[in-house]
C-alpha cells in the first residue's frame, strides 16, 4: 500500500496514467485489507449464532435414532 503513494503523488512526466494506477492500487488494497480484518469476521459471528456444531447435530441424530430402533 505504501508503494501505491508515491506514484499516485509524482508529478513527472507520464504521472497521469500512475497516477489513477496508484489509486486503484492503494484503494484496492485498503478494501481487501477492511473486509478481511473486519466484514469476514463479523458475518461468521453473525452467521454462527444460528448454527450448531456438527458434534451436536450428530448427537441429536443418534437419539433420534436410538428412540426408532427401541421397540414400543
């Protein structure tokens, strides 16, 4: 990201065409860095509130098939 600075910020000749590609390169690298460090997390968070483990599943599974096999 800090390598994106400088060429957005030169003033030499062709600095128009690196300017706008340090930019998108800066900006990108920002918004890949805010939803890998904040987003992803937050929407597991949220997400696994309403799952259960897969351990638990399968215990529930099993006494439910369990109660089938016992004879009435």
């Amino acid at each position: 990201m800090y390598k994106a600075k400088p060429r957005s910020l030169s003033n030499s000749a062709g600095s128009e065409s690196r300017f706008s590609i340090g930019v998108v390169v800066f900006f990108g690298t920002l918004l890949s860095s805010l939803l890998t460090l904040i987003v992803v997390p937050v929407m597991y968070a949220l997400l696994c509130r309403k799952t259960q483990s897969p351990e638990h599943i399968t215990r529930q599974l099993e006494s439910q098939m369990s109660e089938m096999k016992q004879p009435a």
